[in-house]
C-alpha cells in the first residue's frame, strides 16, 4: 500500500508517497507566473552535501510544469526509490526574469517520511 503525505503551503501542494512500484510525487502550483514552464523535482534523502539535484542523479525525479494563463499547473513525478532514502522533498523553479539571474522558487518545505 502507498502512504501519501499532503506538503502543502500557499503556492505549492506536493502529494508525496512511496510504494511498491516507486517514489511519486503530485504537484500543483498556484499563483506562479502565467503560461510558463518551471522544472519539477522530487528529491529523496538524506544525500551527500556533494551531490547535486539534477536530472540522472540518484533518489532525484524530475519533470516539467507548465503553468496556464492564470498561472497555475500541475505535474507528475515517479521515480524509483532511493537505497537508503527516508525521506522526500519537491522543488519548483521558474525561469529568471529580464535582467535577473535566479528565478521564482518553490518549495514543499516539508520532508515527508518514505
């Protein structure tokens, strides 16, 4: 069975679980920017200081969301599971806007258990 704890804050909700076929998270994002594409991941842990949270990296599942016109979106991210992991967490970042280096970022900012 698939025990899903809700992380919830006001722009993000990640759904996150663990189950016999894998790590999962469901996202939504709301009152992001409109018609924008923001890259999704679901990051299990603990992990080394050193690693990275990229696409490929052990325990990191990532995706795209695409917000709408009233800039809202959601997504899907199955992953398979960690050794070791106990925990997971969702990060959501945008592009950066004209002249900025670092774009809108979002977190579940709760670790849910695995």
């Amino acid at each position: 069975a698939t025990e899903k704890i809700l992380a919830s804050t006001r722009e993000i909700d990640a759904l996150i679980g663990a189950g016999s076929d894998g790590v999962a998270a469901d996202v939504r994002l709301q009152t992001a920017m409109p018609n924008t594409r923001y890259t999704a991941r679901l990051i299990q842990v603990p992990r080394a200081s050193a690693r990275t949270c990229t696409a490929g990296d052990p325990g990191v599942a990532v995706g795209e969301l695409f917000t709408d016109g009233s800039g809202t979106g959601s997504t899907r991210l199955p992953g398979p599971p960690m050794a070791g992991a106990t925990g997971a967490w969702v990060s959501v970042d945008g592009p950066p806007k004209p002249g900025r280096v670092i774009g809108e970022f979002y977190t579940s900012e709760i670790l849910a258990a695995l």
